[in-house]
C-alpha cells in the first residue's frame, strides 16, 4: 500500500513539471527569434537588400535568390572542417526576410544552418551551428556598418 502511494505522488509530481518544460521551449524559440531579428530605419527597401548581399557575399556566401517583392534573400557557403582523420565538408545556408511594419522601419530576420556534405556533394546531414548568439552579432554588426557607409556614401 505504502509503494502505490509513493507511485502515485512520483507520477503527480512528474506530471506537475511538465508545463515548466513546454514553457521553456517557448521562451528558448523565442529567444532565439530575437537573436536573428533586427529593425533598421532605412529610406528604401532596396538599400536594406543591397546591404544585406554585400554583408553575405563579403562572408563568402554565394546569392541563390534574392526577390525585391517577398524581401527573402537566400545563399550558401562552403567549407572545410578538420576532424579527427582528416577533413569533411560543411555548408552553411542562411535566408534573410525583410518586412515593412511603418514607414522607413523594416525588420530583418535571418537565419543560418550548417549541414554536412558527403563525398557526392549530397547533404548529409546537420548540426546547431556553434556560438549562434556570436554569429547572428557579427552578421548584424556588419550589417550596420554596410548601411552607415552607403549611407555616408563612402
């Protein structure tokens, strides 16, 4: 009798936690959102993407798409990374939205991922990329740099 009630107790307690966990993926989703989002006050939308493909094209990645009506944006890069036996392949694809929520004030929200590449060049698979928080802050700080000199017209 005494284990059915310490049975009964464990599962309700097990059960009561379960809501704090939801809310953690919530607040984790959310806070990566706000890591790859960012808001520029900038005379056109066009100056914001020709930003944005100069920032991505000088860190190597390569223009897929790019259209001016959905503001997306869309490029890769590839690389080599060393592993215990030698190296493997590893590419990094990242899509930026631009939207329009007042006038002159546009959100930008990118985001990158890194898959790996087999010996026929087929992705393989993929990975959280390392020190997201860092990658998103220099993309960013590159960004506003790329706009301050278009704009000074350097």
């Amino acid at each position: 009798m005494f284990n059915k009630i310490i049975l009964i107790l464990t599962c309700i307690g097990l059960i009561s936690c379960l809501p704090s966990f939801a809310k953690q993926d919530e607040a984790s989703s959310l806070e990566v959102r706000q890591m790859q989002t960012r808001t520029y006050e900038v005379k056109e939308k066009k100056q914001l993407m020709e930003a944005i493909v100069n920032v991505l094209q000088d860190r190597g990645y390569l223009i897929t798409e790019s259209n001016y009506k959905l503001g997306v944006i869309s490029g890769y890069k590839e690389d080599k990374e060393k592993v215990f036996l030698g190296n493997r392949y590893v590419r990094y694809e990242t899509s930026v939205q631009i939207n329009e929520f007042s006038d002159k004030n546009y959100k930008v929200r990118t985001s990158f991922i890194r898959k790996f590449i087999d010996y026929t060049g087929t992705p393989s698979g993929k990975k959280d990329i390392k020190n997201p928080e860092v990658l998103y802050r220099e993309f960013f700080s590159q960004l506003d740099k790329s706009l301050f000199i278009e704009a000074q017209g350097i």
